[in-house]
C-alpha cells in the first residue's frame, strides 16, 4: 500500500514539471509518429488523440516532463 502512494506521489511530481505534450500514433512494426503541442495545447492534444483514436489509429498521449533535479526529460502517459 505505501507503495502505491509513493508512485502516485511520484507521477504527480513529474505531472507537475510537465513542458510540453507528446501524441504518439504507432504506424506499424516499429515505427511511430510523434506530434508535440506546448503547455497550453494541452486540450488539443487531447482532443487530436482523440480524433485519431476514433479513426482506429493506436495512439498514446504522453507529458514530457523536465523535473529541475534531472537533465533528461521524462515522458509521462498521461
């Protein structure tokens, strides 16, 4: 259980450092296409994951976090 709560706590730290968003659309046997949207697209990263979803596209929304204790953004599955 206190496992549970430091991963949250944890995912919510990098939530909080997110910079920008990421839609990543898998087109097929290891490749994929990445669209970014800045901080204040968040709505319409959705919305365009969304929009592919529906199309039957296989689609993962992600949050690119730059937290200031690292060097190296890590991406968030939002």
């Amino acid at each position: 259980m206190q496992h549970l709560k430091e991963r949250e706590l944890y995912e919510q730290y990098l939530r909080d450092y997110i910079t920008e968003y990421s839609v990543t659309e898998f087109l097929g046997r290891g490749k994929f296409k990445k669209t970014y949207f800045n901080l204040n697209e968040g709505f319409k990263a959705q919305q365009y994951t969304d929009q592919l979803k529906k199309q039957g596209a296989q689609v993962i929304l992600y949050g690119v976090s730059l937290p200031p204790d690292r060097s190296v953004p890590i991406s968030v599955t939002l």
